[in-house]
C-alpha cells in the first residue's frame, strides 16, 4: 500500500514537473503567495470550473437569464465586478469619502496660457493617506473636460522612497521562483521624466516642459491631470520573507490589510481617488473625467473605467492583461495570460495565478471590462506594430462588450483606432484619443471613424515597414 502511494504521489510530481516545462502550468518550484481573506469571500476554483472556449457573455447573469433592459443590466454589473475583483484584479477598498486637497504651488507656463497647480491630497483611515497630482488647466474658459494621465513625472511633487525591484524581475522569469535580497534601484525614486537627461538620466519633469510637451491638449480645450500611480502601489516584484508581496508594506495598502488587491487595482483606485478631488474642483468638468495611460498603465486604467461611473477610458497599447481577450492571445508573440502570470503575477488577484495553462476555465475574459463602462465613451488605442497586443485579441473584446452598449443605443461609444507605431503612446494616438471625446462628449463633428482593425496583410506590411526603418538606422541609410 506505502509503495503504491509513493508512486501515486511520483507520478502526481512528474505531471506537474512535465506541465511546468511545456509552459501549460506554473512551476511546482514556486514559493506560494500567502492568502488574504478579504471580504468578498470565496468563489469555485479552477478545477471546480467548466471549459468554455468561446468568450463568456456579458449579456448573460450567473442563473442563465439574458439580460433584455436596463435595470437587470445593473444586476448583471454588480455580478461582473465581484467575478472580475475575485479572480482578475483582487478586491479593492470602497472609497474613503474624506478626499481633500490642498495646494502646495502654482505657476502660469506656457507664455501665460497655462495654469499649474500641485496640490496634495490626503484621504483614508485618519486622513493618513496622501497622493501629489498635478492639474494643468488652460487660462482662459473653463470648466474643462479633464484627461487624467498616470505619470511617472509629476513637476514638484515630493518625490517618495522606492522598493527595490524583485531578485528576478524583468528577465522574463518565474518571478515566483524567488525569495531573497534584491538589487539596488537602477535610477533614483521618481526619476520618471519626459526626456533623457545628460550621463543617461532622467531630466526632472517641470511643469513648464510637461506643458510644452502637450500643449496641443491645452489648444484643444481639454484639461491636463497628473499622477504618479507609483505613489499608490509599488511596481515591485520584490518579496517579503514569509513569501507576501513587498509592496504591500508601503503606499496605500497597509491602510487595508484585509484586502487582496493587486497593484493594477491599487493604481486604478488611486484614479478613483484623483476624481474625488477633481468632483470638487471648478475649473474642471466633473461630467468628463478621462483616464489614460500605456501599457501596464493603460491596463490600470481599464480597470479603473469598469469600476468608476465617472471615468471614461483611453487605454494605450495594454498588451496581456489589458484590452484583448485572454482567450486568444499568443499569435505574433503576442502576452498571453500565462506571460503574465510568470512575470507580473503581483498585478493581479491571487485567484489568477492558478488559470496559467486553462485560461478557457476563466469564467470572465477581458472584454468585461470593456463591457462595464457602458454606455460611457470607451476607446482602445493601439499599434499596429506593437507585437505584445495581438489586434484579433483586441477585436473579440471589442464585439464581445457591444452588446451592453447596444443595450443602451450606444455601439459607436466603444472605439478602437490603429496608430503606424509599435509599444508606445504617440501624438497620434493623443489626436485620436481628443477627436474620439470631442465627438462623444463634447458633440463635436469629427471627420474620421474609429472602429477600423488593421488586416493581416496591413499588419504584415506594417511590420516590415518597421523593421526596415530599423536597419536604416542602424546603418545610417534613409
């Protein structure tokens, strides 16, 4: 009988050692996650979960019926938030209710056409809570509509201590494989700027060269508002000794214990908290709050459009874990969700770790969040050479959250638009971004339309396109 249960169990290891090396599963090598019992209690695991290849539908709620109007739409909401908390994100804290700001300096830039402000705010437990933001408001006119932007530079704020980065982060490792001392930072805390400084640093960001940089938002009649998101949540892999993750011992999280929201969610939150303020403020449009960001900060603010009415969202080239479906990401080296789960497992909930190898029993895809800003202004905006975002991944979102907005008559609200660029936010995408929202939140006639996919055969000549401007550089040739 013992030799029997030993060999159950060898042969148990050995499937899972085999799943770990041909990329179906995590490594059985990994040093867990330590659980945190927050409040929205417990939902089925994967292997109490159905395989379902096609993308789950928004339109129908968790008994089987199809939503047909409005008020059970608001039901079906409040079932896709707690699923996507529970397994996408981790469940953040409600909102404090005590946001307050108060203003530290202002400046007119720009040749008096702009006004600066940075103000801190203060909110939480005891008002213990802070965040710097940055509002840049044009001098003339007003209130404006706002775009929120999740920055690393933020002209004059106080800059804060940094983590370390994790032993193992950003090598394209199994950041879970690891617990031990990590490597001193690689730049000083909040060196994130607009432009390269001398000896490879980072020139500070002023809010003089921050309003250059986009003055033609200001031209537009928009409002400018930033923040640090690295001010909310650390964006490190780096670990405690018990195995929990580093960055919950700094920021916005030691406030809540109780709750297991990943870093995504933390810098989401942090928007929500940025709108609060922004409510309150006259020379700004309360009714059109606009959060953006690219990458893992485009990912954020999707988060933070599904769960906060008051955002409309704008997320940047989102890769993994963003805007396309789960289901089916991959081709042209394209972020999967086991990607991200080997590299990033810390921006997300604890409860997604285990679908590395079964996305097809996730009983949500990415397309819910897309589908929980109806009937706001909704606008993918990507590169048709970024190889991390796989455009027919984005596309299934895209159709598969329609239908919410058709509840609504809103379709031509949900937008996407192509930019000639690979992984980065250009002045394309920030022109397309303010036609979009000058169409649907201002009433503005716009001459373009902005539910294009680029073919194959376009994305094929966009790449060699690309490449072959690479070898030009390279050589010197034009």
């Amino acid at each position: 009988m013992k030799l029997r249960t030993r060999f159950y169990i060898l042969c148990v290891l050995a499937a899972f050692m085999l799943q770990a090396q041909d990329g179906s599963g995590p490594d059985p090598r990994e040093i867990p996650i330590p659980r945190i019992k927050a409040p929205i209690g417990t939902l089925p695991g994967v292997n109490d979960l159905p395989v379902r290849k096609e993308l789950p539908d928004v339109m129908v709620m968790n008994d089987g019926t199809r939503v047909t109007n409005q008020r059970q739409w608001q039901k079906r909401r409040a079932e896709m938030k707690r699923i996507l908390e529970y397994y996408a994100v981790g469940q953040m804290p409600p909102p404090p209710g005590n946001v307050k700001g108060r203003e530290v300096t202002s400046e007119t830039v720009l040749d008096g056409e702009v006004n600066y402000r940075l103000l801190h705010l203060t909110f939480g437990p005891g008002e213990k809570l802070g965040l710097d933001i940055g509002i840049f408001t044009p001098v003339k006119g007003g209130p404006f509509p706002a775009i929120i932007l999740q920055s690393g530079a933020v002209p004059g704020a106080t800059a804060l201590p940094r983590l370390a980065p994790g032993p193992n982060q950003g090598r394209g490792e199994d950041v879970l494989l690891v617990v031990g001392p990590a490597p001193a930072p690689a730049t000083p805390p909040n060196a994130a700027a607009p432009g390269r400084g001398g000896r490879g640093g980072f020139a500070p960001a002023t809010a003089q060269s921050m309003a250059t940089q986009r003055a033609d938002v200001f031209h537009r009649g928009y409002a400018l508002v930033v923040f640090n998101p690295n001010d909310c949540a650390e964006d490190t892999t780096l670990r405690n000794p018990d195995g929990s993750w580093a960055f919950r011992n700094t920021r916005f999280y030691p406030a809540y214990p109780g709750y297991d929201w990943g870093i995504l969610a933390g810098w989401a939150w942090g928007a929500s908290r940025v709108a609060d303020y922004l409510q309150t403020d006259p020379a700004i449009d309360k009714s059109k709050l606009i959060i953006t960001g690219a990458s893992r900060n485009g990912k954020s603010s999707m988060v933070a459009a599904a769960f906060d009415e008051r955002l409309m969202g704008a997320p940047v080239v989102t890769g993994g874990g963003g805007v396309g479906a789960y289901r089916f990401a991959g081709p042209r080296k394209s972020e999967t969700l086991d990607i991200m789960e080997k590299k990033y497992p810390n921006w997300f909930s604890p409860n997604l770790h285990e679908f590395w190898g079964q996305r097809e029993k996730l009983p949500f895809d990415e397309h819910w969040f897309l589908a929980l800003a109806a009937p706001r202004p909704f606008i993918a905006l990507e590169g048709d050479t970024d190889t991390i975002s796989l455009p027919e991944a984005v596309k299934h979102s895209i159709l598969a959250a329609e239908p919410a907005y058709a509840l609504f008559g809103a379709k031509d609200k949900l937008g996407v638009n192509y930019a000639r660029h690979g992984h980065a936010f250009t002045a394309d995408d920030w022109t397309a971004m303010m036609d979009f929202f000058d169409q649907h939140l201002r009433g503005k006639k716009v001459d373009r339309s902005f539910d294009r996919f680029p073919t194959e055969k376009e994305l094929d000549e966009a790449s060699a396109a690309a490449a072959g401007g690479r070898g030009a550089a390279a050589t010197g040739k034009k």
